[in-house]
C-alpha cells in the first residue's frame, strides 16, 4: 500500500461559508414573488443537480430546470447573481489549518461545483487557490463526492 502525505480539504462550509437564504432573495426580487412562497422550494440534490455538478448539463440547461422549479420568470443573469449569492466568507480556522498543514505536507481540493460557482468563488477568494496545490471540481473531472470513484480520481493523480 502506498502512504500518501496529503490532506485533501472541502471548499464549500469547510473553507468558504455558504448560505443559501440570500438566492431566494435575489429570486424573490427580480421575479416579484413573495420571498416566503420561493423560500419553501428547497435546494434539491436531484438527478439533475448531480449532473450539473459533474460537467453533464450546461449553466443555461440547468437554469431552465431551475427556473421551472421555482416557478419563475427571471432572466439567466438574474439566476446567476441569486445562484452566486450564496457566498458568505471564508472560515478563519479552517484557512489557518489549511495553511499550517501546507507548511508540513501538501494539500489539495475536492469541492463539488459547478460552471456558474466555478466562475465566481475564485474572483471573491483568489487567496484560497494559493492555499491549495491543486483543486479538483466536480464539473471539470466529471465525478462527484461521495462517490469513491471521485477520490479514486484524485489520489490517482496526486501518487
């Protein structure tokens, strides 16, 4: 068995907070909805969620589904500012620990994203690409956590 040095970390609510209640807000305005009535409609980790994730949808395909779920009329970019709202910080002592283990070992990503989110995370927090050797998205290597085959993907190209 080979011993790999290196600590694999999660971006999202493990290096940069997210919060989803700021979409609907964003929704509810441009579509002039009532917050509360879109605030119902759950974040869904459906089929097509895990396909958008892993590279098989476009932005645009899953914007129509999303739309249609919501039961709204927005434009594309309106979603996208929503969808990108989610947003809320980084999280001090996971970056402090992700810099005091790069100081002894290497590290690495495995975040589960997509093409929209993909875009904007690193315009906000540029410091979290330094942090880390190499961050693997879902939508780029097509695999999706938890699925062993997904960090089979990355110890494979980290040994």
């Amino acid at each position: 068995m080979i011993a790999l040095n290196a600590y694999i970390f999660d971006l999202g609510n493990v290096i940069i907070r997210t919060n989803t209640q700021p979409s609907y807000d964003v929704w509810a305005k441009y579509a002039n909805q009532d917050l509360q009535r879109l605030a119902e409609i759950p974040f869904e980790f459906d089929e097509i969620y895990e396909r958008f994730e892993s590279g098989q949808i476009s932005p645009e395909d899953y914007f129509q589904h999303w739309r249609e779920r919501l039961g709204v009329e927005i434009a594309y970019h309106e979603f996208v500012e929503g969808w990108n709202s989610i947003y809320d910080g980084l999280i001090p002592e996971a970056i402090s620990v992700a810099r005091k283990l790069k100081q002894e070992s290497r590290i690495v990503a495995l975040t589960n994203t997509n093409g929209i989110h993909n875009a904007k995370w690193p315009t906000l927090y540029p410091e979290v690409i330094n942090i880390f050797e190499r961050i693997y998205k879902s939508n780029e290597i097509g695999l999706r956590k938890p699925e062993a085959e997904c960090f089979n993907h990355v110890l494979a190209h980290e040994i």
